[in-house]
C-alpha cells in the first residue's frame, strides 16, 4: 500500500540550472500538493506530458528524495522516518539507476541479491525464474556496457526484482523496449498485481495507461488532475479515448496557470 500524503516537492535550481532554464526563480514546484493512494492488487498508473512531476513523485515514494511538504506511507512506513523499512520491501526502477558498466547481469544480480539478505540458493533460484522470463540468459555473463539499452532495461528490471518486493515502483518501466519484451513486461506486472502486490507505474503512453492500469492518475505540472478508473475518467471528461480526456485536462489546465 502507497499513501501519498498532501505531496509537495520544490527543487532548488543552481545558477548553472536557472541558465539552462531560461529562468529567473531559483526554486521549480515539481509536485504540487499530491494525493494518492495505491492499494495491493492493483496497478495504478501516473500518466503525464515530460516535466509534470512523474520520477519527482516516485523517487519519493522510493524514499530517495525528501518530500518539502506532506508525507508518504508505503506499507505504514513513513519514507523519511522508516525509510531503511521502506527500502526493504521496494523494488524501484528508474532510467537514471544505471548499473556498473564493467560487471554482467549475473553478478549484479548476485551483488544486488546479497544487499538484500538472500542467501546463494535463493538468489539463483529468484535468478533462474527472472532471467528465464526476461530472456536475459543470453547475455547474463556480457559486461553492462556491451549491452543494448533494452538488454540494460531488462537486466535493471530483473536486478530490481531479486529480493521479490511487497511493491512495485516503475518510471516507464517499456522504455526503450521492444513490442515484445514490453509485453512481457507489462503482464509480468499483471502477475505481480495478482499476487496481491502494490504497482505503481509511470507513463506517458496512453495504450499502456489503458490496457494495464486498473487506475489512473493523470498530472499536470505537478497537480493530479484527475484520478479514476478508465470508465470514471472517461465519463467524467465526456470523452471516448484517454488520449482525448488529457487533452481536455490538460487544456483545462494550461488555462488555469495562464
Ligand atoms: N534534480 C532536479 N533539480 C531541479 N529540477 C528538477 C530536478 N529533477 C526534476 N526537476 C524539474 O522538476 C519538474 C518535474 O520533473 P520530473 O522529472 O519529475 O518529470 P517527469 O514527469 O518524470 O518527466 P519525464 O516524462 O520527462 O520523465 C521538471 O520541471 C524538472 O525540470
Ligand atoms: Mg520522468
């Protein structure tokens, strides 16, 4: 269970940042007073443009960033107070997390399997079942750096799956992924779903947001826009598609900031 608690998250800019930025406030409001709760069993999925606040969010959840205001609970864990706690039952995924060029997907495995506590037989079982459903067994002794990104995204998956956590944390899990290993993907989070764990996904594509979430927070600059089951969400913005029911919102929203 993931409670996110009244989220606020103000980032800080450098002088470097606000030149990049073309800015002249020294602070960016990347989450706005967010609230949301993902309960076992469920995927629940964060749909936005680049720039709402997606990873902010989830890096959060995951306990590595500090929230600037409101809390989150994940499993009653409170990520700042509890975070070792929060750690343990999480597997969290992210483009940013690169694993170390010189080793294989094997020994990562092993290195991320030991962290947790497994002992060897438990981390070449979990391993033999991964790397078997991910296909990683064909490159699993390659260096990280001789990979292809999507090889890496698998190995990344696989790694942040080692100790089988309680809940889920993916920022695009398909990234860069073939149709084919998306899909594999996606239904392995299906399975997890159904073992009663807690998902939680971002996104910006809508056929993902459509065919996997069971629900769906839509946020704009930082806010949640809107939150519901597809049928809720549809309805609630007189729209036939969620690509249709974005814009609406994000429409609505671009005005609201004007
Ligand atoms: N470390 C940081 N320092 C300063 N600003 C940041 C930092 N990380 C993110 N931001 C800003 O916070 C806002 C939200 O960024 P975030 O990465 O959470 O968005 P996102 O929804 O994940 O986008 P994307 O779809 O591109 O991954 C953006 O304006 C971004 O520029
Ligand atoms: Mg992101």
């Amino acid at each position: 269970m993931i409670q996110i608690n009244e989220l606020t998250k103000v980032y800080k800019l450098t002088k470097k940042q606000m030149m990049e930025k073309k800015t002249k406030k020294n602070m960016v409001k990347a989450v706005d007073n967010l609230s949301l709760t993902a309960k076992p069993g469920e995927i629940y999925g964060l749909l936005g443009p680049n720039g709402a606040g997606k990873t902010t969010v989830l890096r959060c959840v995951a306990s590595l960033l500090k929230p600037t205001g409101g809390d989150i609970k994940v499993n009653g864990f409170d990520t700042v107070k509890d975070s070792q706690n929060v750690r343990k039952v999480i597997g969290f995924l992210t483009n940013e997390i690169k694993l170390d060029p010189q080793f294989s997907p094997r020994y990562m495995f092993g290195f991320f399997g030991r962290l947790h506590g497994l002992d060897e037989d438990a981390i070449e079982e979990r391993r033999e079942k991964l790397f078997d459903y991910f296909g990683i067994k064909d490159f699993q002794d390659k260096k990280i750096e001789e990979l292809s990104s999507g090889m890496k995204q698998k190995a990344s998956l696989a790694v942040s799956l080692v100790h089988d956590p309680d809940v889920i944390i993916f920022d695009e899990p398909t990234n860069g992924l073939d149709i084919i290993t998306a899909r594999n993907v996606t239904d392995y989070l299906k399975l997890l779903r159904d073992e009663g764990k807690t998902v939680i996904i971002s996104t910006h594509i809508m056929t993902e947001a459509e065919k996997l979430c069971d629900r769906i927070g839509i946020i704009i600059s930082g806010v949640l826009a809107m939150e519901g089951t597809l049928a809720e969400i549809l309805e609630r913005t007189s729209t036939k598609e969620l690509e249709d029911a974005f814009f609406e919102l994000y429409k609505m929203h671009s005005r609201e900031e004007d």
